[in-house]
C-alpha cells in the first residue's frame, strides 16, 4: 500500500497539491494533522531533501508526534528525514535567531525568558521604580506588555498614547523590562516572534538565504496564528510560494494571544489563486455529536463554512443535566464516570470547564470516591521550582549580569543572604548603572554583610571555570554538588516527603539524553523555556479535567461539559462585545468536538462565585438553546427536561429577585422545621438529617436565631460542617 493509499480523496488531494499555496479548512476530526504529516512523507518520497521542508504547529508534543510519524512513513524508502525542520513557532524563531545571531544584534547564547521569569522581571522593574506590586499586578502588566509587542508598540508608544495614569506607568514599566532583557541578554517569547520576523523583513540577504531553504512550508492550525506569525509565513514563502496552511475557522480560540479570526480570509488575500481544499469526513465523533456542535456554531457570522460528516454512525443523543448546585453537578459527573469505567476501564474521559477555578467540586469529588484523575494544566517537569533553580544556575554560566537568573538563586540554598542583602545589592547596581552581578565587590565593601556575596561569586567564577571543559550532564553535576544543591533538596525531601532531588537526577538524565541525540545545552534551555502544560498530557489516566482552552487538539471517548451558565460559558468578560462572543461560541465547538462516543451537558441552577459567595440564581448558557431539541435528552435526576422553558431561564421554583438561596418547593421528605419554638430550643441536637451532597449526618450544635441559624453537622464521609440552615436542604432521617 502507498502512502496516497492510506487517504481519502480530499486528503489525497490536500497532500499532493504541493506547488504554490494551498489553503486546506479542516473540521474537527477529519485528518488535518495528518495531511500535514502526509504531506511531508510525501514531499520526502518525491525526493526533495528534507532540509527544504518545513512544518510548523502549535505544541512541542505534536512537533515531536508529527516527527515520529514522519519517519515511520518514510523508512522502508531508505530516505532521511532528520533534517526537516519540524516545530513551533517559537522553537523555529529561537534556532533561527541563534544561527543569525549577528545579523540580528544578539548575542549566539541569549537567554529565554519563560513566563515566570517575564514576571519575575516585571517585579523587579517594579522595584526598581518603587512602585508597589499592589498598585501595578505584575501578571496584568505582563499581558499588557506582551499585547504591545504584539501590535508593534513601543514603551514610547505607549507611553505617547496612554489616557490614564495606569497605561503611562505601564509604559514606564514596560521600558524598565525593556533595559532588564538587554542587561541580561535576554528575549521573552514575544520576543522571538517579532526578532525573527523583524531580520527576515530588514534584510533582504537574510530572508533570500531562509526563503530558499525552506521551500516548501506546512502550517498545522493557521486559524490560531498571530500578526507575527502570518507576517513570518508569508516573508518565508519567497518567490514559489509553496505555502500550505490547514486549519479550522471554527476553533479559533486564542484572541488572547494575539490571534484573530479571519486568518483564512487574509491568507486568500495574500497568496491570490491560492486552492482552497475542505476536509468535511470526521473520523472521531458521531454524527449527532457533530450536528449539535453545528447547530452551535452555525450561529456565528463570517464563517467559510463547511459540513461534516461522521464515519461512526449517528450515536446516542447528547445528555443534559440540570443540577441544583455545583456540588450535585459535580456528584453526578463522577457517579456517570463511575458507570462509563466499571463497563469499561480502557474508556478516556473528560470534565470540561470554562476557567480552572470550576475544577475544585469535581477533584473533591473524585478523590473522595477514589476515582484516579489529573487535573492538566498543573506544573509541568520544567516549570517545577527545583528544576528552574537549577537552570538559572546554568544560565548564569552564561550569562552572569542575568539579574532574573540571579536573584532565583542567589540564596537558594539558603546562604546567609537576606532581604536587606539583596535590597542593598540592587540599589547600588542602580546607582552604578550596573548588573547585580557587576556589583556584587561595590556591595561586599560597603556592607556589613558582604562576606556571603563574595563567596557566592566566588563559588560561581570558580564553577565556569571548572565547567570550561566538561560536557552538559558533568556540568549539571558539578553545579549541583558545588552549590550545595542537591544535599539540600535531599533534606527537604526527607523533611516534607517530596521528590525534589529525584527531580534533579531526572534533569541530569534528561540533559545527557538530548545531548546524545545531537542537541546542545542551549537546545536544551530553550526547550525547558518553551515547554507548555499540555506538552506533560498523560494519557495513561483515565479522567482528566480541564479547561476547554487546554482540551484543544485532544479527543475521548466522553466527555462531560459543565457550567453550561451565562457568565461561565460565555464569560462575562465576553458579555457586550459581539466578537468575543462569537469566540465563545468557537470555545464551546471546541469542547463538543472532543467527544468520541458520548457527550454530556450540564449546568446549575445556583452557584457560588467569586463577587457573591451566597449561593445565587445562574442563567443557563445561550449555547444550550442552539442546539437543535431533537439531539439531546435529559440524564437521569436532571431537574428539567431538555424542552421545559426553565432550561433556558432560572428556575421559576426556585427564583426570587433576591440573590440569597431558597429551598424548593418540591421536596422528597419533610425539610427541618423554622418555627419559632424550634429556633429557641436545642431540641434538634442529636437529631439525624441528610444533606443532598453530604449525604446522613448528625446535630451536634445550633447557633443564632431567626434566618441566618447555623447548625453543626457530623457527617460520616465528609467530617464536621457548618451549614446554614436555610441554603442547606436538610432532611429528616
């Protein structure tokens, strides 16, 4: 069988259409990866070299799938494939900068700041300046300046056109971050965009070279692409043209970051004649699956559209579950997860959820009943403290006047240098116009405490210089044991029964591996710079809760989509502006087009949020109303039907205007009793109740009077809680 064999005839046609550029729309599920990756096989079997042929996508992880696969198409031809260049954008950007170094005005071995360090930078600009963290959050300042570089403004830019006092001091910061990335020789990952794109336009030399290597270039999900990105494609594609962007319109979701629908719609426009080729056969989902998230997204305007089609059959219709709470939401998840795993443990599955603070209920939850879950988006390998000490520690090798690495572990282990210290050390580099490493002897003079910042450059020069001639993984350990590190992690593994320096050997492993296979120690570091959260994704776990932003790109077999609520899906940031609705809508396309086999809609009735910790009435999502009646049906226990008005508005049982909760009025055994008599007695210690998530418990105490009485309840499974009797549905038992 030929590889051509192996598609059907729109991927046949998207892969063999390799002259000139090529515009393939791919719905979710119908193969547009693997187009990409056919497409290169092919391109490789055709004979052209490998090093001709770039392929670019979003993650590390499908860089390095779409590399494996590659090969195993192409091995029984004998052919080499180590040579195609395949990543992200950014890894492409970082290799080219670094082998362009000096026409690009950087230095061969510049550092990458991750988005840790870029906040540790902006809190150090902060300090600089005086300005209290209170006052300017360095995670907002982050966004703001990251969205300037990412429409070309400068600090004076912004400064010139700033309107209120916020935005003029965001540009006095943004320029301080601006001199603390020079100082240390530094990009952060706006950086690499716009530095890349920036040479390839100003020098005409350096683009002629690239444009002609790269002859033939792959774009995976062009619909998340930024201004940079697309400016970098069409600067590469050169004289031929050989462009093949494959995407879906309907999962542009990262207006965020910098990308902004219509991508497809100015890629026509800037490669006039190019063939546009749709992928409509889906072969994950059932065609209910697909007919409901149409009916969703088929609401949105500008829209290229297309039609899918499912290969598996037209499967169960969708399940809709109105629950009364986000607790009894997250008990009935976890009792269907229950069910899908005892009938098949091999099942994958997925919460999804539109912010990760939904996800606390349903860990609770599934902890409690012991069901095994990883909650994706936690720290990856890279980003855990231990391994990001000991990389600042290889940064500073170097690059010494690195204040970001610096300050990481400047005391860490502890070694006697303090907040004054370090307070002490920065003003003085100011005054001196220096790096804080340039200032370590003007300090060690004119403090008291100078000694330990002498010898922490002491025992750092004499670390460069025993490392001069050894390989990458002696030097990992020579840092560790010369610093102390390692001992220290050790004890407090033994201390708090973690697994730090476990983590450490694991990164000298993970240095020597990538050195065996050709890499350098710079390779290396941009690697640990650019790993993302959905890089560490196991699939080895059956349930995995996450954000519908992480769930990109991922598929299972169920799927569960919760708070199903106006203000959660869509955000209430996304309230009064019409486009951002529209990406809302993309978002929840998203989420229902992860599910294979199944999927499950739910929503509650009240929920606690962060401005109003009272349980208050929720409106369900308008998404729920758009899709088509026919396709979906009420689970087991769902307080409404799918068809039954109050789905798309509060509760008509249970709403009032004020926010407080009130019990309904259907009740399935008689609720505690609010007499007066009741309330001036202690009467009901002792007594047994139930609770709708707590299940049987016991009175132990009574507090206060009137509405805002509050009982003490021992329950069997979940310890000793406060409840307030009126919001708490207890009944007799």
């Amino acid at each position: 069988m030929t590889l051509l064999d192996q598609l059907n005839p729109r991927q046949r046609e998207a892969v063999t259409a390799t002259a000139g550029p090529v515009l393939v729309l791919a719905g979710a599920g119908t193969g547009k990866t693997r187009v990409i990756t056919y497409r290169v096989a092919h391109l490789i079997a055709q004979g052209v070299p490998a090093q001709n042929i770039l392929a670019v996508t979003f993650t590390n992880k499908a860089a390095e799938q779409m590399r494996r696969r590659i090969t195993e198409l192409v091995v029984a031809s004998g052919r080499d494939t180590s040579g195609i260049w395949i990543s992200t954008f950014h890894s492409f950007c970082a290799r080219l900068l670094r082998r362009e170094a000096p026409h690009a005005n950087l230095p061969h071995s510049f550092t990458i700041y991750d988005d840790d360090d870029q906040t540790r930078a902006i809190k150090l600009a902060l300090q600089n300046m005086k300005i209290p963290e209170k006052e300017l959050a360095p995670r907002a300042l982050r966004d703001r300046i990251s969205s300037a570089k990412n429409h070309s403004i400068s600090p004076d830019e912004m400064e010139a056109e700033a309107f209120d006092p916020f935005t003029k001091k965001a540009a006095a910061v943004y320029r301080e971050y601006e001199s603390l990335l020079r100082k240390s020789a530094a990009l952060d990952f706006d950086d690499l965009l716009l530095r890349a794109v920036a040479l390839l336009r100003e020098n005409a030399d350096v683009r002629s070279r690239w444009s002609h290597q790269l002859r033939f270039i792959q774009v995976d999900e062009f619909q998340d692409t930024n201004a940079s990105q697309e400016e970098l494609v069409r600067l590469l594609a050169g004289s031929e043209r050989n462009v093949c962007v494959v995407g879906d319109e309907d999962q542009s979701i990262y207006s965020w970051r910098g990308a902004v629908s219509g991508n497809f719609q100015r890629f026509l426009n800037d490669f006039p004649g190019a063939k546009t080729i749709r992928l409509e056969e889906n072969y994950r989902s059932t065609q209910t699956i697909l007919d409901a998230a149409a009916g969703v997204v088929s609401h949105n305007r500008s829209r290229l559209g297309k039609e899918l089609k499912a290969t598996h059959g037209s499967g169960d219709r969708l399940a809709y579950y109105e629950a009364r709470d986000a607790a009894d939401e997250a008990e009935h998840i976890a009792s269907r997860l229950s069910d899908l795993l005892r009938s098949d443990s091999a099942s994958t599955i997925a919460v999804l959820y539109r912010t990760s603070a939904q996800s606390r209920p349903f860990e609770e939850t599934l902890r409690r009943i012991g069901i095994r879950h990883r909650v994706v988006g936690g720290f990856s390998f890279y980003q855990r403290a231990e391994v990001k000490d000991t990389l600042a520690y290889i940064r500073l090798l170097f690059h010494p006047d690195d204040d970001i690495a610096l300050l990481r572990v400047l005391n860490v282990p502890p070694r006697g240098i303090g907040k004054v210290t370090i307070d002490s050390l920065r003003a003085i580099a100011r005054e001196s116009n220096q790096s804080l490493w340039e200032a370590i002897p003007l300090a060690a003079q004119r403090m008291r405490g100078g000694s330990a910042l002498t010898d922490f450059r002491k025992m750092m020069l004499d670390i460069t210089q025993e490392c001069a001639e050894k390989n990458p993984g002696e030097i990992v350990e020579t840092i560790l044991d010369r610093t102390g590190y390692l001992d220290w992690a050790e004890q407090q593994d033994h201390l708090d029964n973690s697994s730090r320096a476990d983590n450490l050997r694991e990164l000298s492993n993970a240095i020597a591996e990538a050195i065996e296979q050709g890499e350098t120690l710079e390779d290396v570091l941009d690697r640990a710079s650019l790993v993302a959260d959905t890089d560490e994704f196991d699939q080895t776990i059956p349930v995995s809760l996450m954000t519908l932003h992480s769930a990109k790109g991922l598929e299972f077999d169920h799927v569960f989509l919760a708070g199903l609520e106006e203000g959660l899906l869509p955000h209430g940031r996304s309230m009064n502006n019409d486009n951002d609705i529209e990406e809302e809508r993309r978002l929840c396309y998203v989420g229902m087009t992860r599910a294979k086999r199944t999927l499950s809609l739910s929503r509650a009735i009240y929920r606690r949020s962060w401005a109003n910790t009272d349980l208050a009435a929720a409106t369900p999502s308008r998404f729920l109303a758009e899709v088509p009646a026919d396709l979906v049906e009420a689970a087991p226990g769902s307080i409404a039907e799918p068809g039954e008005k109050r789905r798309y508005e509060p509760d008509p049982d249970y709403y009032q205007s004020t926010p407080r909760f009130r019990r309904p009025r259907r009740t399935a055994a008689p609720e505690i009793e609010s007499s007066a008599s009741n309330r001036a007695s202690n009467r009901l210690i002792g007594a047994r109740v139930k609770h709708p998530s707590y299940g049987v418990g016991t009175i132990l105490k009574i507090e206060d009077d009137g509405d805002d009485r509050r009982l003490t309840v021992s329950f069997r499974d979940y310890g000793t809680k406060k409840l307030i009797e009126r919001y708490a549905h207890l009944q007799f038992v």
